[in-house]
C-alpha cells in the first residue's frame, strides 16, 4: 500500500479538518515575511478607503497557504468569502450566478484559476475592472447583450501554474504575489501552534523532527504531526518526542530528508535503471507508476529545491548529491553536477 503522507493535495476530509487548524488573521499567519508586509499595507489602505481590496493571485506549489490566505484576507475586511475552483466555472452562467450574489466587498477565491474556460476568463476582464458583467441571452437573430453591474469585490486567484495564467488576466491583479518553501523554524512555530490546537503533549526536539522532514510545506508538517501523534498514542506514551517522531517517521518511509517512497523511486530511476543518463518526463513517470503531470507538479519541485535533481534539454538527470542520498556511486563520465535551471524556472 503506498502513503500519501508527503501529498501537498487534500481530500475532502482531511480539507475539512485543516480549517480548524488554519490561521485567521495576519498576525497568526507564519511565514512569507515579505508577503505578510505587502497584505498589511494593502489591506489597511482599502479598510482606511472604505473600499474594497485589489484584486490579489498567489501562486506556488500546493500546500503553502493560499487558500488560508483568501480567508485570512475576508476576515481582515471584515467581509464573506466565496470559493469555487476554476474547473468548476464551466458555463457564463455559473459565473454569473456567484458574481450577482456576492455583497460590496465580498472576496471570491477561484482555486486553480489557471484552469478557467477562455470563454470564462473573458467574461470575467470586465468583471474586474469595471464591476459589470455581459451577458448573451438568446441565439441568433433575436440574441441580445445586457449588462449587469455587480458590487465591488475582491478576487482572489491561486494558482500552481503561473505560466498557464494568461497575459491579460494576470494584469488586471493589483498583486501578484508567490509563496515560498518555508524554512524549518517557520514549520517549528505552525507545529507548535497546532499541537496546542489539537491538545498533542510534546517534550523535547519532536516537533523540530518534523519540521526537519515535512518538506518546507505548512500542509505536510500537519499531517505528519497528525501521524505521529497516532503513533506516540498506540505505540508510545502519547507524548511527542525526538525517539518518538524518529520511529514514526521510519515507519511512515519518510526519510530525514523529507523524501518519500516516490522521491527515492524517480532518484533510483535515474541513478541506478539510467546510471545518471537524462532521462524523458513520460519515461521517468511511467517507470514510478506516476502521471507525468503529477511527476512534474508534486515530486520535482522539492527535488529540485534540495539539489537532487536538474533539468535538461535532454531530460531529467540526477545530481552528484542524489547518488550520494542513496548511496550510489557516481558512474564514470557522468556529468552530475549542480543544478543548473534555465531562464524559464525548468
């Protein structure tokens, strides 16, 4: 059976209890400095205005705190939040459904707004900028546009994928902000804030074993955290310790890296199957019995950020450090050498 303890995605239940350990304003929220600072500048010139916030879109990879942020932005204005996801704007109408119910101030957050319909994203430009939505009823001949004005909002968009965000809809953001890895003291503190929330007893350096291993990511250092709590209650004496953590963690095949049973399948793929030859995106993801697409969204991000992995124009090829992860000897003549990116960030 394989874990998906080091998955940045939610399910529906595991969504559900996350909202209870999630922060609810910025003075709560850890992490992103930079960010946090434009947030309290921005917000606390619409609250002044009396206005509605700008238009805001967070990128980066899953897990960071995106949709925490769309939340924490509603409860700083004092407003309701929406949210709806791209795939789930199929039609002009579910759209205009959502934008006419919404009150003066409302944040709409749009998950994976880079996988909105074109059709949709063009009807939601004027939407943006002028607070006014076009609508087409009827075909043909006796078709006829009316224009709907709609109260001012704020929208907020998150998105994995900057690059698949159109020209003209990242410009009409007032703020286009992306989120980070965190460091291990930023996961030290959200750990220690949600072990009060969860009433988990800690001692010692447990919650830095976790910190250390979850990845730079909020949603993971929870869920690890969650983990070894089950297993310090059924196999320990409750409490969370550095052993504790530790033998948790080996259980859960986390390694102390951050690396799961996927992660060191695509680095024995390409240090042992290929001995540090590139290797292709389709060939990689059928050899670990992965998509592609979840290869290259979920699993390379990291591996790249720990200098595991590079990419090339020949495909993806290990690193000296990935050899030296697993134990594996560099083949003679192989050029595994530090991570080199191009301009575009692959």
């Amino acid at each position: 059976m394989r874990e998906e303890l080091l998955r940045p995605s939610t399910d529906p239940v595991e969504e559900a209890e996350e909202v209870t350990l999630r922060p609810r304003h910025l003075d709560e929220f850890v992490g992103q400095p930079r960010l946090k600072e434009h947030l309290e500048i921005l917000l606390a010139a619409a609250r002044g205005r009396g206005q509605a916030a700008d238009h805001l879109l967070f990128a980066g990879p899953p897990g960071l705190g995106k949709t925490t942020l769309s939340g924490i932005v509603a409860a700083e204005m004092d407003v309701s939040l929406r949210i709806t996801s791209g795939p789930a704007l199929e039609r002009a109408g579910d759209l205009a459904a959502i934008l006419t119910n919404l009150d003066d101030g409302d944040v709409l957050f749009i998950d994976e707004i880079h996988r909105l319909p074109r059709t949709i994203e063009e009807y939601l430009y004027p939407a943006m900028e002028d607070f006014q939505l076009d609508i087409v009823i009827g075909k043909g001949p006796s078709a006829r546009s009316i224009r709907l004005d709609l109260p001012r909002f704020t929208l907020v968009g998150a998105t994995t994928r900057t690059g698949l965000i159109t020209g003209p809809l990242r410009d009409r953001f007032g703020l286009v902000a992306r989120l980070d890895y965190y460091e291990a003291d930023d996961l030290l503190a959200i750990l220690e804030r949600s072990a009060r929330i969860l009433g988990v007893p800690v001692r010692g350096d447990g919650l830095s074993e976790i910190a250390r291993r979850a990845r730079g990511t909020p949603r993971i250092a929870n869920r690890l955290l969650k983990r070894v709590r089950d297993y310090a209650e059924v196999r320990g004496n409750g409490t969370v310790d550095a052993a504790t953590a530790r033998a948790a963690l080996e259980l859960f095949e986390v390694d102390e890296r951050g690396l799961d049973k996927v992660d060191r399948a695509i680095l024995a793929t390409l240090c042992r199957t290929y001995a540090g030859q590139p290797v292709g995106l389709g060939t990689l993801a059928v050899s670990v019995g992965e998509e592609p697409d979840t290869v290259e969204d979920v699993y390379e991000p990291y591996l790249l950020k720990q200098g595991l992995l590079q990419r090339t124009p020949r495909g993806r090829r290990a690193t000296a450090a990935a050899f030296a992860h697993l134990g594996v000897a560099v083949p003679a003549g192989t050029d595994a050498g530090p991570v080199t990116l191009f301009d575009d960030g692959t």
